[in-house]
C-alpha cells in the first residue's frame, strides 16, 4: 500500500462490496415488503446469493494478499531480514494480515451457508472481526507519520469501526435493512476514502503533491471526509430507491393469472424449502 495503486486496489474492492451490499439488502427488503411477490426469493436462492458473495470476498482477499507480498518492491513472504538485521517491510505485512481476517470472514461463511455447521449469525460475528482486526491495525500504523498522513488514516478509523459495530448488531438483528444498508455505506466510505488516501499521500505523476504539515490541509480533508459520507449515503439510498422502484414496476406489470401461477410456485418452494 507504499503507493497510489496500492490504495487504489484495496478501495476499488470496498467500493464493489459495498454496492453490492446495497443492490441485495434493497432488493431482498423490497421483495419481503411485496405481499404480491410472496417468497420470490426463496432460502435455495437466497443460499446460492451467500455462497457467490462469499467466494468473491474470498477471492478479494486472498488477491489483496499476494499483491501486498508478491508486487517488485514486497517482502516475497520474507518477515524477517537476516543480513540486515530488522523486520522485512512490515507496511506491506500488515497490510496482508487485514486482507487475511476478510478472507477467513469469506472462508467461514462458505463454510456455514455450504454445510449447515454452524449458526447463521456466526457469518455477521466473523466479519465484524474482521473489521475490528482491520482498525485494529491502522490504529497501530501510523507511528512518526507526518501529520496528514496521521489524520486521513484516523478518518478511515471512524468507517471501520462503524462497520465492525454494525456487523456485530446484525448478530443479534439480523434483516434489518437499516443496519444493513448502513454497513453497505461505511464500505462503500472505506472505498472512496483509500482512493482518496491515495490521491492525497501518492498523487499520481502530473498532480501537484499535499503539503503534510499544513494545518489549513487538516481542516479541508476533514470536510471533504464528510462530502465521502455524504455521498456514501446518498448512494446507498439512490440504490434502495431503484430497487424498489423495479420491484413495484415488476408487480404492475405482472399479469393476474402470472400471479396466481407465481403464488403456486411459491406455495411448492416453500414446501421444498421445509423439506
């Protein structure tokens, strides 16, 4: 993460997740509000969703992994430097123990949504510890930083922490679409806000570079900070309305007789389901 595209990487991958979050919670909240469309999205469906979104957060992960240690300038899994005497780039270590609790969080909620193993809940708790593990981390990452640099890390503090305390609220409330589309937009902030990172500590070539020391650059980035928030929820909302709006369109255009053949088809899912 030493530069513009190892920020760049990392922010693109919250950006996904949290879109995505956001279109399935909306959809899913919005078919359940539909009395007409009943259990459309049955638990088989409902599985499968799970299952693909687990496998690509996996994937992210164990994609951010090799390219913090594999990239020209990484520790080729070397922790420590023998000939030198000191730790291999710890920056780059960190950096891939964070994407290792995200791909244990995947890994686990294969493992519950595939086999039946463990409680559902169980797949919430372990990605609110990944999220924790990830605060964690930067809260211990930014020793004899200059003093922005210092600054625009403990911003991205405040999103990982309300991801990690919503995350562990599912637990124990689970399909409520506030907490769920509110977690979807902290993601969505974590990924603007590593892009932004970027831009500020590693400006691609050709842009002027940020004065660190300048307390004037505090104020700003800290107001622009809240534009990050903003328009996190503002995105959040703008997908929920879109989904609903398609669900409703999807039911007036729906014949009669589709509707009871539907309302058959969900009566044998549901039969299935219990099964």
């Amino acid at each position: 993460m030493g530069n513009f595209k190892g920020h760049a990487l990392p922010g693109s991958f919250f950006l996904i997740t949290g879109l995505w979050w956001a279109g399935k919670f909306s959809l899913c909240y919005a078919l359940r509000r539909s009395r007409s469309m009943g259990r459309l999205a049955s638990k088989v469906v409902q599985r499968r969703v799970e299952v693909c979104e687990a496998s690509v957060i996996l994937a992210f992960s164990v994609i951010g992994m090799l390219a913090e240690q594999f990239v020209s300038d990484g520790p080729q899994l070397h922790l420590y430097d023998y000939a030198e005497h000191h730790w291999d780039r710890l920056m780059n270590w960190q950096h891939a123990t964070m994407y290792l609790f995200f791909a244990l969080a995947g890994a686990g909620s294969l493992a519950i949504h595939l086999t039946d193993a463990a409680p559902l809940a169980l797949d919430r708790l372990l990605l609110g510890i990944a999220f924790s593990t990830e605060g964690f981390l930067f809260f211990y990452h930014l020793h004899g930083r200059a003093m922005l640099d210092v600054h625009v890390h403990q911003l991205l503090l405040y999103a990982i922490v309300g991801g990690a305390f919503t995350s562990v609220l599912e637990v124990f409330h689970r399909g409520n679409v506030v907490l769920e589309l509110l977690r979807a937009a902290l993601c969505v902030l974590q990924g603007s806000w590593f892009w932004q990172i970027g831009f500020v500590l590693y400006p691609p070539s050709g842009s002027a570079e940020w004065d660190l020391k300048d307390p004037n650059n505090m104020m700003f980035i800290t107001m622009c900070y809240c534009w990050h928030l903003a328009c996190a929820l503002l995105i959040a909302g703008l997908v929920y309305s879109i989904m609903s709006w398609l669900v409703r369109s999807r039911i007036r255009k729906m014949p009669t007789m589709e509707m009871g053949l539907l309302k058959s088809r969900e009566r044998e899912q549901e039969s299935e389901d219990e099964m």
